[in-house]
C-alpha cells in the first residue's frame, strides 16, 4: 500500500519561499507520477506540477517561472520548491502518486497548508 507524507508547509511573506516535500512509502516508486495539487478555500483542486520518474515535467501556467518539481528517486521523494509566492498561492497543497500503467493506482497524501500573508 502507497503512502505519502507531506511536509514544509507554513506561513511566508509574498515574495517568500518555501519547499514541500513528499515522502513515498511502498513499492514501485519509479512507476509513479509524482505531482502536486493545491485546493483553496471555495475553489476547484488544481494541478501545480507533476514529474515523471525521467524527469520530465508540467506546471501548471499559474506557477511557471516560480516553482520547480523535482523528485529523488533514491529516496523515494519528490519537493516543491516555490519562489516569489503570491497572496493567491495560499492553499492546502497535497502529494499525489499516479501509477503509469493502472489508472486505480492514484494515492493522495493528507495535505499542508501553505498560508502567504503580510
């Protein structure tokens, strides 16, 4: 069974950053997608960036240029390193793991609460 553990969210300052990580626990880490999701108060769950375990990667428009997805696959994690933060970049941001090959393997951590605020 596929868990994950976020961490490293909180309260910044706009134009502040902070890093999110993700820890996988259970097998076959290399045939997820790994990605991030936030969900804001009243509004729809959005995509914010995902990562192959090749590399390759998707931001959502919203983020480019700001945030950066990466993942170790040694150690079965993934970060969401986010720069210049945005009064709308406030949500809980929950990990998501999609397997490759069998779409009823999605998993969801339980969320961190990143706040921007003056």
């Amino acid at each position: 069974q596929v868990q994950l553990v976020e961490s490293g969210g909180g309260w910044v300052q706009p134009g502040g950053s902070l890093r999110l990580s993700c820890a996988f626990s259970g097998s076959g880490y290399s045939h997820y997608i790994m990605g991030w999701y936030r969900q804001a108060p009243g509004k729809q769950r959005e995509m914010v960036a995902r990562i192959s375990s090749g590399g390759s990667s998707d931001l959502a428009d919203s983020v480019k240029g700001r945030f950066t997805i990466s993942r170790d696959n040694a150690k079965s994690t993934v970060y969401l390193q986010m720069n210049s933060l945005k009064y709308d970049d406030t949500a809980i941001y929950l990990c998501n793991a999609a397997h490759i090959a069998w779409s009823p393997g999605t998993y969801w951590g339980q969320g961190t609460q990143v706040t921007v605020s003056s």
